[in-house]
C-alpha cells in the first residue's frame, strides 16, 4: 500500500503530534505529514513540526468572517498538499460541516476521556480532567474516533482507561492520561494507513 498523506490540525503543545511523528520515522506509520496547521500563533507543535522539517502553517480565524471562511482556508492548504487522512491531535476548534463532509470517515480525533462520558462542547484540554475530578469518577481515559458533524460523537477507534487514585490532581491525571493518549492516536493512526480500519454503522472493526 502506499503511504498515506496526512494533515495534523493541533491548537498546543502538540505532544500527541510529536508520538505520531516519533512512530512515523521509526517506520511504524505507513504515512507521511504533508503538513501542520494550528489556529494558536504560539502553539509549540509548531516549533515541533519545523524541528522535523515538516510545514508549519498558522491560520488566523480573525482574518476570516465566518467559521466556514476560515475552515475553507484549511480545507484549501490541506488539498495542496494532497491529503488523505486529517488528524485533530489537540485541535480544540469546531471543524464546519462542510469540511466534516470533505473528508468524510478521514478525520481522527484523539479525546482525553471515555466517551461517551465527559466529552462534546465545552469539554476540552485540562476541563475534562477538572470535570473527572469533580464527579468522582473511579476510571477515565482516552478515546480514539472518527469525526462526524457532532461534538465528540464519531465512531470509536481505540480507548483505553486509567484509574484515578484517591490523591489524584488535575496535573497527575492529564500527566497519565497523556501517556495513553500517546500510545493510541499513533496506534489508531498505524491501522488507518494499513488499511485495517472497517467502519460499520457505529461500529470501527479492525481487520486482522
Ligand atoms: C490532549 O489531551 C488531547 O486529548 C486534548 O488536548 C490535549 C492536547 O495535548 N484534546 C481535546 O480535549 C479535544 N477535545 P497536546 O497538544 O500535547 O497533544
């Protein structure tokens, strides 16, 4: 198969953009990132992405009119550069239904909890954690889905589940959280470029 050609939208650090790159030059991921867009000027998956010579494009939403404009600017750079596969890896905009649509079942997302447990509008980032926190729950984690037109509501690729402990801070539980996350977005991202994602109605199969 050949390798496929992928967009990374990132908002931060980009520490899950940093895993899929680590796993793309260990020869993991049969793919390549054509590019990587964030919506932050100062976001450091910027300065990640040029430290791997990969292009680093900064969309200022202000100089748009509307949220299709400025999705539209998106979708134009991710075509120039032929891309297959679109990765939200801390991407914390609402994608347009328009660029949901494009790319139909070609958009992952990577989520720090179990969905469908804290997650859609408003939940993002470290307000997840703080929201975990809050409720008491025993166990969260992180979700792999494909993109559709709601907030967090794809079908599901990957999850796996931490145990929150009794002393547990905002700071400890995004620390672990984060350390799964690294190891499924890369993982979810292997399958989708070797072809071994099957999506049936809800449900994503992985094929042997
Ligand atoms: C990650 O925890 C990711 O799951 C979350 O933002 C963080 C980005 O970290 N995404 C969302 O909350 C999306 N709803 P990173 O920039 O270090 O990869």
């Amino acid at each position: 198969m050949s390798s496929v050609n992928i967009g990374v939208l990132i908002s931060g650090g980009g520490s899950n953009l940093q895993a899929v790159i680590d796993d793309i030059n260990a020869g993991v991921i049969n793919g390549k990132i054509q590019v990587v867009i964030s919506n932050k000027k100062d976001a450091y998956g910027l300065v990640r992405a040029k430290n791997h010579g990969i292009d680093a494009i900064y969309v200022d939403k202000r100089k748009f009119e509307n949220n299709n404009d400025f999705n539209r600017e998106i979708i134009k750079i991710l075509e120039e550069k032929n891309v297959d596969l679109v990765i939200l890896a801390g991407y914390l905009k609402i994608l347009s239904e328009e660029f949901v649509k494009k790319y139909q079942s070609r958009i992952i997302n990577i989520h720090p909890s179990l969905i469908p447990s804290f997650c859609g509008m408003g939940y993002y980032g470290r307000k997840v954690h703080e929201k975990v926190l809050e409720y008491g729950v025993k166990i969260t984690g992180a979700t792999v889905h494909f993109v559709d037109e709601g907030a967090d509501t794809g079908s599901i690729i990957l999850q796996e589940a931490v145990i929150v402990d009794d002393n547990e801070t905002v700071d400890t539980l995004q620390k672990k959280v984060l350390e799964i996350e690294h190891k499924i977005l890369p993982k979810a991202v292997q399958l989708y470029c070797d072809d071994k994602l099957e999506i049936k109605g809800r449900k994503v199969h992985v094929r042997n």
